[in-house]
C-alpha cells in the first residue's frame, strides 16, 4: 500500500537519492487491490478537509447572517446581509485595532529576525570559548515556560512606566528569541567558509560579512523567521492584556476578548457581532498564510525533523 | 533527524582541526583567535544582555517575590514561605492542578495520535499531499481567541454544528460548553483543529524514512501494520517524542481558548470553575487580584512541575527513541 507514494509520485528532496526500489512481485489481484485502498485514503482525506476547513468556512458564512439564522448551519445564508459589519464597525475601535496590531507586529517581527539572525550568526560563525556553554543556556530557555518571568517582567516594564504602551508587546524581541536563534543558526551552518575568507581578505568588516553575504544567502530562513513571529504576535492574547488597559490601544484579539464579553455569553448575546469581529480577526493570518504558504509548510518541517 | 535540542550542545559541529586553531599553548589567545572571539561575542551580546534582563532576573526576582508579599502599589513585604503553605492549603491551587492534569492527559495522547494517523494517510496520498497538507494546516493560522468563539458556537449543547452532526447519527450530545464533566473535552477536541503543524512535522520526519527498508520488509512478507510498527514508528521515533514534549508542555500551559471562552477580562468578571487551568488562575491572581507575590510562588510550582515532566520525558525517551547516526 505505501509503495506508489515513491517512484511514481511527486518524490520529497530528500527520497529522490534513494535507489529505486527492486522490481515488486505483485501482479493481478493485489494491483486492484492496492488502487481500491489507494481510493480510500483520497476519500478520507477529502472528508477530514471538509472537517478542517468547514469551521473557517462556516465562520465566514456566519458573519452574513441576520441575528436569528447565526446558528441555522446553513452553508450559504438565507438572507444575506452585511449588517453585522456595519454594527462591528460602529460598536467597536476595529480600524485602530488592526493598525495596532499591524504596528505592533511589523515591529515584533522585525526586531526578532534581525537580531536573532544577528545572535545566530555569532554562534554560527565564530569560535570563542564562551560559545558552547551560551548556546546550550540558549537552547534551555526554549523549555522555560512563559509564566514563571511573566510577573516579573511586567514589573519591569512597570518600572519603566511602559505599561499601557505598545513598547512591552514588542521591545523584548530586540534581544533575539532562542527558538530562531536556533532555527537561524541551522542555515548559517549550511553556508560554505570560503567567500567569507574571501571578503576578509579583501578587507570587507565582519559587520558586512554578515549583513551583505550571509544575510542574503540566507533569505527563505529570515522570512521564515519573519512570518512565524508574525502570526505569534499577531494572535498573542495574553501579553496585551497583561499590558493595555485603554480600549484605544488594544491589539484585534484583546478586542475580540472585548467584544466576547460585551456581545458573547457573559454579556448581550449577539453571535453574530462577535462572529464578524472573530473574523476580521482571522482573516490577515489567513492571508500571510497564502502569501507565505511555502515558507510555512517548509519552515515546520524543517523545525520538527532537525529539531 | 540527527538531533534533540538536548543532543545538540555538547557536539556542536565544529569544523575537523579548527577549533582550537590559533590559540597559543596555555590560554592566551594569537590576535586572530582574540579578533574572531571578539566579533562573534559582539554578535550574541544581544541575546546576553536579553537573557539577563529578561530571563535570568526574572528568575531570580520571581523566586523571591514568591516569598513576599507584593501588590504592585506598595513594597514588597517578606513573609518567608507563607504563601507556598497558602498554596498547599488552597482548594483553587489543586482544583487548577486537577483540571490541567486532566485536560494534559486527554489531550496529548488524543493529538498526538490523530496526529499520527493524519500523516500516516497523508503520506499515501500520493500526488494529492500537497494540497491536503495545506487543508489541514489552515487552521492553526487562527487566533486561539478565535477558536475559542467557535468552540463555543460550533460545540454549543443546544444549537452547535457538533451536536447536529452527532444527532444525525442518532447520538444525543452533551452540553460540551456548559457541563462541566464535558469542558475539558470539548476543549482537546478543538485543539485537534490545530493538529496540522504536528502532521506537517510527523509526515516530513515519514518521507525521510528510507523507502528500501520497506522494500526489503515487503519481500520477506511483512504487511502494512507489521512495517508500520517495526520500521515506521521506529524510525520517527524522534518527530513523535520531539511533537510530544511540545504538547505536553503546552497543555500544561493552557490559557487563550480557555480564558477566551469561558473568564471575563477586564470589567466582566464571569469564570467557570471547571475550565479554571493553572496558568489562568495564576493569571487572574497576579494580575487581576494584584497578589503578585502568591503568583510568584503559584509561577515557580509550575516551573518545577514542567521540569520533572520533561526530564521524565526525555529519560523515557532514551529507551524508545531512534535516532539515525546516533553515537550513543
């Protein structure tokens, strides 16, 4: 049953150096009964698509209807409206949400992927005798859990009379995250000595070494790194509640917690403005899904196997 | 496939004849040694100074809030280990343990299983894989806030989509957003929606399993199931242990789709016992209650629970998993 997924299909990178296989013994019966099996693993992957998709799906289709359809289910709605989104708009800051949002993660993201390529690079290239002792108290914050320096670092930030600002949602990402560090440093490894001598040679700084040579040669895992932060700091609840306080400065999910609560089950009961705002929240992650979809799918791989 | 996070520090690939070039008999460094050691620790100074700002005081600063008193608007008072007794003696502390425990040993093994299965289908789907680990991967991109909402919508008890589905099949589902037997359920089988990163891990690490050794299994008659459990799973041993401790540690972390569905932020103040995770409630005592100081002490229990969980992880692993060119 597994053996047309190599030879005759699509072939992963890494399989296509594999020797074909020997010639199989299988003739006859067991042809057709490998092609019926072969139907039935498409058949329930079609199915569990429309179980992972149809959530998505029904929300969009949720968010056009009137307030008694919300929950009838029905894929395409009856009586089509676009009032919930008039009544969002009206009801709740979304237009500053989302530039909030959009602010806070272009910083988060950038600040991340420079300076973790920055970190990465320095454990990456050089050789110091501090380097393994760093690295290894790099890779063991990775396992520390978020919530024991909660508290304290919002005390800092306090301190510093941040709290309420946007500079605690993003400013961290300045020192580089142990997770890209580590995801950088794999690509960086991968990239051959010799141009490198090379520029050195040639009298070129090691500033420039890495911000015009390795940093270019190392694009997809600096996108990569970009869009992973992204989609964190986009989604992230638990920090813009531990910071904002003002509605005004609320990034879309703090909103949408605003929202569950004034429309949802501990408030008012409108569904259909609470699904309207779940979607415009959704819907930019959906896109930098697709607009880096190859990145996404790769990246992860990549994270699990060598990881 | 060749490594943990753990495995990576002491072998750190260092070029053959390299490391230690250029450094001079006891010590002392030649100029070029004393210029790249310069360079490459500007170059992580960022993370150093990161790290002790924002990881290493943290720590420390929290291990001793945890002994005080502290509402944020006064100084902090020193009460020694009182609020570690508070914590022994209160009924929240352990109702918080229990639901997290409950909610971690439903959900790791129920995700990573289907987990499992989806790559392993997955992995048959010949041309067609491509699109269909798009499909299942989607919906991770929503935010848990999000999931939360359609948690509460599409697994509401009297309305839902789930419960319509099920009566079709003439089965009467229960209150999954309301019974608090049915909350911790409901949760793990909406966090299987996001199970698509952990198939996209699953099914890279089932492509990098050499096709002959199936091939070789095949001629000497052995089945599906047979080479699924001696040469597959063996063979990604790592990916599961790696997407494993993953989920286990983030079970154990649960908050957003919890918090979003069933606790009031801000003004409201609406909970549900029974959806009460311990990262919630240290949450709502530092940061609603302001008792910064017990969150402290509630923040260094988890910190140590994690540990002793992944430790025992990682020594269970050393028994089950494969790794390939391993040295041990």
């Amino acid at each position: 049953m597994s053996a047309p997924a190599t030879g005759t299909t699509t072939v992963p990178a890494a399989a296509a150096s594999v020797p074909m296989p020997p010639p199989r013994a299988v003739r006859g019966d067991d042809r057709r009964r490998r092609r019926w099996l072969r139907g039935v693993v498409v058949a329930a992957l079609v199915a569990l698509t429309v179980v992972f998709v149809y959530p998505l799906v029904w929300l969009l289709s949720a968010s056009f209807k009137p307030r008694s359809e919300v929950f009838d289910n029905r894929l395409v709605p009856a009586h089509p409206t676009l009032q919930n989104y008039l009544t969002v708009w009206e009801s709740a800051p979304l237009a500053l949400w989302l530039g909030n949002t959009l602010v806070v993660t272009a910083l988060a993201a950038t600040a991340v992927t420079v300076s973790s390529a920055l970190v990465a690079w320095g454990f990456a290239h050089y050789r110091f005798r501090a380097r393994g002792p760093l690295f290894g108290l790099v890779l063991a914050t990775m396992m520390l859990p978020g919530a024991v320096t909660l508290i304290p670092t919002f005390l800092i930030w306090n301190q510093l009379g941040l709290v309420g600002t946007h500079v605690p949602l993003w400013a961290g990402n300045l020192f580089g995250s142990a997770f890209y560090i580590f995801l950088l440093r794999q690509f960086f490894l991968g990239l051959p000595r010799e141009p490198f001598e090379a520029a050195r040679l040639d009298g070129a700084s090691e500033w420039t070494l890495f911000w015009r040579i390795a940093v270019p040669l190392c694009k997809p895992a600096m996108v990569l790194t970009f869009l992973f932060e992204a989609q964190a700091s986009w989604t992230d609840l638990m920090r813009p509640l531990v910071y904002l306080q003002d509605s005004a400065t609320f990034t879309v999910p703090r909103g949408l917690k605003a929202v569950i609560d004034q429309f949802g089950p501990g408030g008012e009961s409108q569904w259909e403005v609470v699904v309207t705002a779940s979607v415009i929240t959704t819907v930019p992650m959906i896109l930098l899904f697709f607009a880096g979809q190859r990145y996404f799918v790769q990246g992860i791989s990549t994270t699990g196997s060598k990881g | 496939m060749s490594t943990v996070p753990g495995a990576v520090v002491p072998g750190l690939p260092t070029r053959p004849g390299t490391t230690r070039a250029g450094r001079a008999p006891r010590g002392r460094l030649t100029a070029r040694a004393r210029h790249e050691r310069n360079a490459g620790l500007a170059f992580v100074s960022p993370w150093v100074v990161g790290f002790l700002v924002f990881t290493a005081w943290p720590i420390l600063y929290s291990l001793y809030l945890s002994l005080t008193d502290y509402d944020v608007l006064n100084d902090p008072t020193f009460v020694g280990l009182d609020n570690y007794r508070r914590m022994a003696a209160d009924p929240q502390v352990r109702l918080a343990l229990w639901n997290t425990l409950q909610y971690t040993v439903l959900q790791v093994p129920l995700y990573v299983v289907v987990a499992l299965a989806l790559a392993l289908l997955l992995h048959q789907a010949g041309r067609a894989r491509g699109f269909f680990r798009t499909a299942f991967f989607v919906p991770k991109m929503t935010p848990p806030v999000a999931v939360g909402v359609l948690l509460l919508m599409l697994f509401n008890g009297q309305y839902g989509l789930v419960n319509k589905v099920l009566a079709v099949f003439g089965i009467d589902g229960p209150s999954w957003t309301t019974d608090p037997v049915w909350i911790k359920p409901g949760l793990a089988l909406v966090s299987l929606w996001g199970v698509g990163s952990a198939v996209v891990i699953l099914l890279a690490a089932l492509q990098d399993v050499p096709q002959d050794l199936h091939d070789a299994a095949r001629v000497d008659g052995a089945g599906w199931w047979r080479r699924t459990w001696t040469i597959t799973l063996p063979m990604i041993s790592g990916a599961l242990f790696f997407v494993t401790v993953v989920n286990t540690i983030a079970a154990f972390q649960m908050f957003t789709e919890a918090y979003s569905a069933y606790f009031g932020a801000g003004n409201s103040t609406y909970s549900n016992d029974a959806a009460l995770f311990y990262v919630i409630y240290l949450f709502r005592e530092g940061f609603q209650e302001l008792h910064m100081g017990y969150a402290s002490a509630l923040a260094w229990l988890l910190f140590v629970i994690i540990m002793l969980v992944t430790a025992v992880q990682l020594l269970v692993s050393r028994r089950l998993v494969y790794y390939e060119g391993d040295q041990r």
